[in-house]
C-alpha cells in the first residue's frame, strides 16, 4: 500500500477519435519521470455524467443521484489535478464544464494546472478554465502548457503521426508543474 498523494491527470474530451487520451497519457508520464507523485488518469468518457442533472445546488452537497455520490467521492480520493483538454472554439470542452459544475465543495483547495492544445495552443480555453478553477477556490498553479499542434502533426485520419515529436518541446514545462504540484500538496501536509 503507498502513501503517494494522488493527482488525476483528467482527459477532458470524449469527441470519437479523440486525441485528448493519447497525450493525457503522455503528459502523466512525463509528470511521473521526477515526482514522487501518484499521477492517474481520469477519463470523462469513462466517468459518464449526463448533463446536470442535480436539483440543488452543488455548494449544499445535497446530492439526489448516486452517479453524482459516485463523482464526488472520486474527486475527494484525489489530492490534485492536472486538466488536459483541447480548445474548441476559444473556450474548453462542455463536458469539463459539466463535470466540475456537479461538485462544488470537493474542489476547495486543490491544486491544478492544466495543459490545452490546438492549432493556437489553447490559451483563450486555459485562461476560460483557470477563471473556473478561481471559482471553486482550488489553487491553480503558475504554470501550464498551451501544446500547438497543427495539421501537419495529424495524419489522414485525425491522430497524432508522432506523439512523443510533437509533445517534447512541453517535457520541460510538464517537470515544473510536477515540482510546483510536489510543493503545494507537501505544503498542505
């Protein structure tokens, strides 16, 4: 049994023939390379929230579904998150939106950072985010990665052709967010 604090690195698209998991999973590995943190994944497509559909609001924990207990007492088990999610349209996908509007008071205090990508790098949809996080009192970190990819990293069926190629410029970033997380969590200890 480990005593690792955990840190859910959170796919945040479930779009057919996403790309989201292939460098979510990336990102948690090279977060793992020099971290004594527990980095997981957590895929939305796999956690399944329907639109929400609580009929109180989430500050008062007063929650009528069990898919919404199930999704808090996830959340609790985790002491961080990493967010990873494409930029659609400026803005970040409905289904990260939906999935932190579910909880309130299960978010208080815990770290984030995040890593967007698109053409841009998706910083409009990072500083959208960030503005949320605020919102429900966590802590985001100072830094972030806004990956760009383009159409030349895609092949003719919407994937990465090079993963590790187009990823490596953000190994540096990803090992100071892994030492600011490694900081925060220690300072709430």
């Amino acid at each position: 049994m480990t005593d690792k604090k955990r840190v859910a690195v959170v796919i945040g698209s479930t779009r057919p023939a996403r790309i989201c998991a292939g460098i979510a999973a990336w990102a948690r590995d090279a977060l793992r390379e020099t971290s004594e943190l527990d980095y997981e994944l957590l895929d939305l497509a796999e956690v399944g929230l329907p639109f929400l559909d609580e009929p109180r609001q989430a500050a008062l924990q007063q929650y009528e579904h069990e898919h919404t207990r199930a999704w808090s007492r996830l959340v609790r088990s985790y002491h961080g998150f990493f967010f990873v999610f494409p930029q659609y349209n400026w803005g970040y996908p409905g289904v990260l939106k939906n999935a932190l509007d579910y909880l309130y008071r299960e978010w208080h205090d815990r770290p984030a950072s995040l890593l967007t990508y698109g053409t841009h790098g998706g910083g409009k949809a990072a500083e959208q985010l960030i503005g949320v996080l605020r919102g429900l009192h966590m802590r985001p970190l100072g830094t972030h990665v806004e990956a760009v990819i383009t159409e030349q990293d895609m092949d003719e069926n919407g994937q990465l052709r090079d993963l590790d190629a187009t990823l490596h410029p953000y190994r540096e970033p990803l090992r100071t967010i892994g030492a600011e997380m490694s900081r925060v969590l220690d300072s709430n200890s």
